[in-house]
C-alpha cells in the first residue's frame, strides 16, 4: 500500500463542475489551462484515451442539450486533502422518466480506498436533491466486480442488459431516488 497517501476512513468527496472549456482545453491535451479554468491541480488521469473519449462525447452532448450542462462531469476532489482523485457525473439531465445514469472513474492510484463509494454517495446525493429525479441508475460490465459490489451496497437492483457500442455488455441497476 502507498504509505503517502493512507486510505481514509470514510472518504469524503466534493466535486467540481467541469465546464464545457475545461472539457476542451483536456480535450487538446491542455492539462494545466483545464485545471486552471476549475481552480484545481488535474493528474495525467483527465488525459487518458478513455477520458478524451468522454470529453468529446459530452461537448457534443452539450452542443445538442446544453440544459445538461450542470449534469455532466465533475472533478472528485477527496476532503479535506484536496487531491483529485478521479471524475464523476451523469449521463444527462432526468429524462421524462425521471431517470438519471450516474457515471464514475477514480484514477489508478487511489483505487481501493472507498472513493468509488464515495463518489457514488455524492451522485445519489445530488440525485435525490432534484425533485425532477426519481430513478437513479448505473450501468456496469459484467465482470467489473469492484462496480457491481459498490452499486449492490447502495441498494441497487438488476432492471435488465443492455449492448453498448462503447463497453460492449452492460448490466443495468436501479435504485429510486433518494433511497441511496
């Protein structure tokens, strides 16, 4: 275990919003004028193909719907220490279902140390804060057994499959709104 950063307790996460500029300026492979736009110190994580990838996806999401905006990437910045730990948001604004997909990532090196529940803890938060919200829901792979134990410990239950063109098999949970 890395001894210079000790896993917390209980983790405690706050997010910062990462506004469509940020998400460009990753997008171009400007580390430094992203985490200068949201005031915080972004690691090589918000580089990755996987993260470029989601950037592009949700700039053009915004260009299509940009009343998704406070909905869609956040930074995860562990309290109190201030490190970013990884990013996290919704797939969209509550559709008319009132159903919102949570979406999650914590960088390599703070793996296993609950910031994943942490993350999770602050979405349904911010869910259940949305009167438009009744149905969270989380879609993870298989064999992502990490994902699919952190969703079952906040009451998650199976609502189907799904293909996705992207991660390939996907396993659909659901909880309602404010039950987290």
């Amino acid at each position: 275990m890395d001894n210079e950063h000790p896993p917390a307790a209980s983790p405690r996460i706050a997010f910062t919003l990462l506004p469509a500029p940020a998400m460009a300026a990753l997008l171009d492979g400007d580390l430094a004028g992203a985490g200068d736009l949201v005031g915080l110190r972004l690691t090589d994580f918000f580089l990755t193909d996987r993260a470029r990838w989601l950037w592009r996806y949700r700039l053009d999401q915004l260009a299509e719907r940009p009343q998704d905006a406070p909905w869609l990437a956040r930074a995860a910045v562990a309290q109190p220490r201030g490190e970013v730990v990884g990013y996290a948001g919704f797939h969209g604004g509550p559709d008319e279902d009132g159903m919102v997909e949570v979406g999650y990532s914590v960088a390599p090196e703070f793996r296993r140390r609950g910031y994943a529940r942490a993350m999770l803890a602050e979405l349904l938060r911010l869910a259940a804060a949305d009167p438009a919200v009744r149905t969270v829901r989380a879609t993870i792979g298989p064999d992502n057994v990490a994902s699919l134990a952190t969703v079952r410990g906040f009451g998650f239950t199976a609502a189907g499959e799904q293909w996705d063109e992207v991660d390939g098999l996907e396993l659909i949970f659901e909880v309602p709104a404010g039950r987290g």
